[in-house]
C-alpha cells in the first residue's frame, strides 16, 4: 500500500506533462510504439503533401510566364515546352495529388489519435483501480473522470493535429526559405531577420500560454470533482436541503474556470497578434 501510494504522489507531482518538453513523448512513446507503421505512412504523406505544395508556385510562375509571351524565362524549365494546356494540366495534377495526400494523413493522424486515446484511457483506469484507499481518500474522485476525460482528449489533440500541423508548418517553412535564398537572397535574409527579432517575445509568451492551459485544466478538473463528489451523495445534499449552497459552489469553480480560460485567451489572443 506504501508503494502505491507513493507512485500516486509521484504521479500528481508530475502532472504537468507539456513542462517536460520532449519527455512528454518520450513518456508516451509504449503507446505510440504499436502504431509506428502508420505514423511512418503519416510522416511520408506528410512530406510528401508539404513538397507538392511548394511546387505549386513553381508551376504558377511558369503558367504566368508562359501566359505573358515571356516564354524564353521558361525554357530552361522541366515544363518550358508545354503548351497553356500542359500547364494547366499540370497545376491540376499538382493540386489533385495534394488533396489525396491531405485527405490521406488526414486520416492516418486522426486513426493513430483516435487509437492512441483509447489504448490511455485504458491505461489510467487500469491504474487507478490498483491504487491504495489512501490514495482515493486524498484524491476526489471527479478529478480521475477529469483526467480519464478532458486530459486524455486534450493529448488526443496534441497527437492527432497539432503535431502534424506543426511539422507540415516546419517543413514548408524551411522549403520556403531555401525556395527563397536561391530566388532572392537579399529577401531572404531580410525575412530571415525580422523572424529572428520575432522568435524572442514568441518564446516568451509560448511559455506563458503553456503554464495558463495547465493551470486552465486544473480548474476544469476542480469543477469536475466537485461535481462528481456532490451527484455521487446527493441523497445526503438532499436531506440537509444544501442544494442552493452546493450549486453557489460549483458557481464558484466554473467561475474560476472561466477566469483561468480568459486570462490564457487573452494571452494566445497577443501571441497570436
């Protein structure tokens, strides 16, 4: 029972996942693990839409090039000898095989998401059913549902979009600026800089809006546990006529929710500003 209740202790210290960085997929990595084929699949249609993408100027320029008469800026390209038609067609087979990658990592994503969820749920309440009375005297249980619930789902955003969101954005980017530095280099180390005074107070925030969304989902769970811990002994409410007063207290907790979820808004909104 020691044990148990120590590995809890040791479990709620370290809550807080996203302030251990790249822990927090090192952590996660077992059940990740059995799905390693299709997040490869992922990754490769990742690239591969994220190239597609990046010739889609390429083959606009030519078009517009070609359209104007200017088609000696078009002959030493792979698609100068096309005729307005090719150059159509080819901007068509461009943007038909990136709407079949998108809608394929799409998928992929959203079925590794979807999966990777479930396998943590089960694993947290497999869990938590082992755990000591002690640890269930100390510990609400509408708090467990909270992190069986909006925690998990919150993780299931992470792996499911915003992952794959990031890297695509991370690799358009970085094929953009090269795109950039062979076209123009006085643009680009002028992008280069002014992103450069841009990365400082973007950290900043980032790490400001991190700790608000931690703080934000203790303040859901609060709600959460109390909620669960009033609706399992509302006989009891009920016999002390304390309905009003419990109600105030939940008031209270959503409340401070809602403050906690302005106050991070707000600080996405300047970031995102």
């Amino acid at each position: 029972m020691k044990k148990r209740t120590s590995d809890a202790q040791i479990s709620k210290s370290n809550q807080p996942a996203t302030a251990r960085g790249l822990h927090f997929f090192r952590d996660l990595s077992p059940f990740l693990y059995p799905y390693r084929g299709r997040i490869a699949l992922a990754f490769v249609l990742l690239c591969l839409g994220s190239a597609t993408i990046l010739l889609m100027p390429l083959a606009f320029r030519n078009l517009i090039d070609y359209g104007f008469g200017q088609r000696e800026n078009t002959s030493g390209s792979p698609l100068g000898a096309l005729s307005m038609n090719g150059h159509f067609a080819v901007l068509f087979a461009l943007a038909s095989l990136w709407a079949v990658t998108v809608a394929a990592r799409y998928y992929t994503v959203t079925w590794v998401g979807e999966r990777f969820t479930v396998d943590l749920r089960r694993a947290v309440y497999a869990r938590a059913v082992l755990q000591s009375p002690q640890f269930f005297e100390t510990l609400q249980t509408g708090e467990v549902l909270s992190r069986l619930t909006g925690d998990t789902t919150l993780i299931q955003t992470v792996i499911g979009s915003s992952v794959s969101m990031g890297l695509r954005s991370l690799f358009q980017f970085i094929g953009g600026m090269i795109m950039l530095a062979v076209t123009s280099f006085y643009l680009f180390s002028l992008n280069f800089g002014l992103m450069a005074l841009l990365i400082l107070p973007i950290i900043a925030i980032g790490r400001k809006v991190k700790k608000l969304s931690s703080e934000s989902q203790d303040r859901i769970a609060d709600a959460s546990a109390l909620a669960g811990e009033i609706l399992n002994a509302i006989p009891t409410v009920q016999a002390n006529t304390r309905e009003q007063f419990e109600t105030e207290r939940f008031a209270e907790r959503a409340e401070a929710a809602f403050a906690t979820a302005v106050q991070r808004t707000r600080v996405r909104a300047a970031l995102t500003g």
